[in-house]
C-alpha cells in the first residue's frame, strides 16, 4: 500500500528559516569557533582508521552519556553559546535537551554521510533540534523503504525540528558539496535517556 502514497510521504519535520536573525547567527557562529573544544574524531574502516570529514564536540549535562563508536563518552560542560542556543530550541521545539552533538564542516568536502540518528539512549522517536550556522548547506532525507528523498537547503540562523518517526522511517545526510566555500556549524539538541544503575 505504501508506494500507493508515496508522494505524500514526508519526514515529520519543522523547518524555520531565519530562526535567528543573521546578525545573531554570525555572532553565535563566531562564538562557536572560540568557545567549542573541536576534535578531529577517527572512524574505524576496513581499511583502518579514518578521521571524520568533518570536527565535531559533545557537550550535555554530566549524567548525559552516550556510546558513540562502542566507547561509552561523558560530554564536556554546556559553554555560554551553546547553553544560549539550547534554551531557545527547547522553546521552539517544546521539548527539553541534555545533550548536543557539535558539527564544524570546514569546507563543502566536509560532510555527514547516510544515516538515522538511533542510538539505543535516544529512544524510538526523539525529538531533536537541529541549528545551522554560517554556511548554506544541502540536507537529504531518504524514506528507508521507497528510497523517496526531500531535500532541503539549511541556512545561516535556521533550526529543523525532527520528531515522531523521522529517525525510524528515514536517513539523512550533508553531502559533499565541492563548490560550496565557507564554514557551518551544525547543533543537533538531544535528549539522552539516562541508564539508571549501569
Ligand atoms: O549537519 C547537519 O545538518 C546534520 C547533522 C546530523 O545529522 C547529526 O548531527 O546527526
Ligand atoms: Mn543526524
């Protein structure tokens, strides 16, 4: 039945160009780059490790781990930026975040490859907020099974809003856009379910 109404698919998302207006976006933007711990984090392929194309940061509250690569992380304290732009996207979102993945894509060969954000500490159908600064870049969804994709430019100052089955039903990606010039950060807001007694 489902390809029936295939064009009616959609992600269950929110986007909001101009969330920030682009002055409080350059300055959050300019910010960033001073106050965030970058790293240049390792992947492990066939052919051994790899670094990231791209340099990411965790930051959450204490009790807000999460196992990323098999290794269990503490993230690093909320900085003032961070914790600024956090309370803004838990009123536009309505939802509360302990936890933020940090991503500096230096250049449009940076980038974010297929995939759903499912970590077992998100459970099933997270809310998650994500903020865009600096740079415009392409954003594709992938529905799972039809392979329909939508496709959305993020923009300095706007926020995305991914909730019910997006992270189940679709993946997505920040290709590699080799003519884009100029920097983004990107903040996806989490709530991270806390293991009791583990
Ligand atoms: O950079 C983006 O817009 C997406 C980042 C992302 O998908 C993630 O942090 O899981
Ligand atoms: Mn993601």
């Amino acid at each position: 039945m489902l390809d029936l109404f295939e064009e009616t698919l959609q992600p269950d998302i929110t986007w909001i160009d101009h969330w920030l207006s682009p002055g409080a976006a350059f300055a959050a933007f300019a910010k960033l780059m001073d106050e965030v711990a970058w790293q240049q984090d390792e992947m492990n392929t066939p052919a051994g490790k790899m670094p990231f194309p791209r340099l990411t940061s965790w930051q959450g509250d204490p009790n807000a781990e999460y196992v990323y690569s098999g290794i269990r992380n503490v993230p690093k304290p909320w900085t003032p930026t961070v914790a600024m732009l956090k309370g803004q996207a838990e009123i536009t979102a309505n939802a509360n975040f302990n936890s933020v993945l940090i991503n500096r894509y230096r250049t449009g060969m940076d980038s974010m490859g297929w995939h759903s954000d499912k970590e077992r500490e998100l459970g099933d159908q997270p809310t998650i907020a994500s903020v865009s600064l600096g740079g415009t870049r392409t954003f594709d969804f992938r529905h799972k099974k039809t392979r329909l994709t939508h496709t959305l430019r993020l923009t300095n100052g706007s926020l995305l809003v991914m909730r019910g089955r997006t992270q189940l039903d679709w993946a997505h990606r920040v290709p590699k856009e080799p003519k884009t010039q100029g920097e983004r950060i990107n903040l996806t807001f989490r709530w991270i379910h806390v293991r009791e007694g583990e």
